[in-house]
C-alpha cells in the first residue's frame, strides 16, 4: 500500500494521479471532498498530522509514503512517529533545495532542514526531494493579468530555475514504486534559470497580448507579503527573494533528466498547459 498525502496540493496532487493502476494507493486528506486526482480504486481518509488516531488509521498497512507538509512545527515529527510504529518501510519527503545552501538561514528553511534530519533518522528507508521554485507559483499572477495585463514582483531581473511541479511528481512516483532510491536526495530544477521579467514575456506571447512587468518595492513587497503570510514567513520569503538576487538561485541541476529520462520541463510549456487560468474571461 502506497499512501499519499497533500493530495489536494500542487505535488501531491499530481503524485495521487500519475500512480501506476494496480497499485494499492490510499490518500489522506484533512477535506476528501477536494480530492480529485486519485486514481478510481484509490481509497480516500480523512486526517489530520494532529490528530494521532487518524493518523494510525491512514497508516494501517501502508509500505511506502509521500510526505507533504506545509506548516512549520511538529507535523513531520508526528507523521514519523506514527509511520515507523505501523511499520511504514520507506517515505519519500519533499523538502526544498534551498536547505543545501549555508547562507539560508530563515525559519522554513531551518525547519525543512530539522525534517530532513528527522526523517533520516527515523530508522524507516527515506528519499528527499528538494525541488527549486515551482513554476505553478506564476498562478499567483493570474489575477493581475486577467484584470490588468500586469505581473508585479520583486527583483523581476532575478533568475530562479524553476521547476515544473510535474516534474517533481513524476520523481516522487519513481522513488516511491522503483528500488533504488532509498537514502537518496534529489535537488529538482528546471532545465534554465528565469526570471520573472522573461516569464511576463513568455505569457504574453501565448496569451497573444501585450502584459507589462512592475517592479515591487521592497516595502511594496513586505505589504503585499503581509496581507497573506505572518511576519516570520514573510521575513523568510523577503530573505529568499535577496538570495535569488545574489544568484544563490540560478543553478541548474542535471537530476530531473538524470531521474526521468527526458528534459526537464520548461516554464513556456507549463505556462501553455495553463494558459487558461490566465486568459481574460
């Protein structure tokens, strides 16, 4: 039994759908009426990382595991408790690559690295994926180039290699159903380094309409950051953003081909099998 979880969110969501049939697959979810991607004979329960019954619930005679988390605290400690006590053999954890870099030093990346070292040392097979930005974070956008044609951002020059959350699904399926990966760690990028600017550029050349780029203010940031995100994640968010600047964000790693057998996917092609929630109504 593979079990799923962040089955409604941009990887898990693309892991539960992209499963070979005929696996035994089980999603957990804290809404299972927002799950849409599960394969037919999936089965679908609900529960929560703080809720300790639930959570043995979902694990009842699971093998291997994809493990999302969203919120900085406990829950990777509490999924592995539970994990190694139903006799979990291997989870798979998506981290980010950001914990490979010294001069990050904010509270996510802090916490994604206290997981990683939590789930390395639980005793059970782990594999970590550590995927650069997502190229679905454009989505964000969406709204301001619907209404107004514009993308506002921080340091639109700035160059990311982003990833195509795909692409990191795709990966999670092969470390969850090949032999191999266990005590591996996979740093995800997309095939080049983009920047916002270029990928304003991109969209409108396949929206086929003019959209202009604004340039946030770091103050301008800060207050649109503050009006979604408390302050210590919008600290860390404002930190990565400098750290994109100095560079600290550009390489490109060979893992996604390596892993997948094919290119990695680009930010026009997965702006183009999106396109729509861009395109004015």
């Amino acid at each position: 039994m593979i079990l799923v979880t962040g089955a409604t969110g941009t990887v898990g969501r693309e892991v539960a759908g992209r499963l070979p049939a005929g696996l035994a697959v089980r999603v957990m979810t804290r809404e299972p009426a927002r799950v849409t991607a599960a394969p037919a004979a999936a089965g679908v329960v609900r529960a929560d990382y703080g809720d300790p019954r639930s959570l043995a619930r979902a694990l009842d005679g699971v093998k291997a595991a994809f493990l999302v988390t969203s919120r900085v605290g406990d829950d990777d400690a509490r999924f592995v408790r539970a994990a190694r006590s139903a006799g979990v053999r291997h989870v798979v954890k998506l981290s980010a690559a950001a914990v490979t870099d010294p001069r990050a030093d904010d509270v996510i990346t802090r916490w994604q690295r206290a997981t990683e070292e939590l789930v390395r040392g639980s005793g059970m097979d782990w594999t970590l994926l550590r995927p650069r930005a997502f190229m679905s974070n454009a989505l964000s956008w969406a709204g301001s180039v619907r209404s107004d044609g514009v993308v506002r951002a921080l340091y639109g020059g700035s160059v990311n290699a982003c990833v195509d959350p795909r692409d990191v699904a795709e990966a999670a399926v092969r470390a969850l159903t090949e032999e191999g990966h266990g005590g591996r760690a996979y740093t995800l990028t997309g095939p080049r380094a983009i920047s916002a600017a270029e990928q304003t550029a991109q969209l409108a050349e396949l929206l086929g309409r003019p959209l202009r780029f604004e340039e946030l203010g770091p103050r301008q940031a800060r207050t649109v950051l503050a009006a979604r995100h408390p302050q210590d994640l919008v600290e860390a968010l404002l930190a990565g953003a400098e750290r994109q600047r100095a560079g600290a964000k550009a390489g490109v790693d060979a893992t996604v081909p390596a892993l997948l057998g094919r290119p990695a996917g680009t930010f026009r092609g997965w702006a183009a099998d999106h396109l729509s929630a861009f395109a004015s109504p």
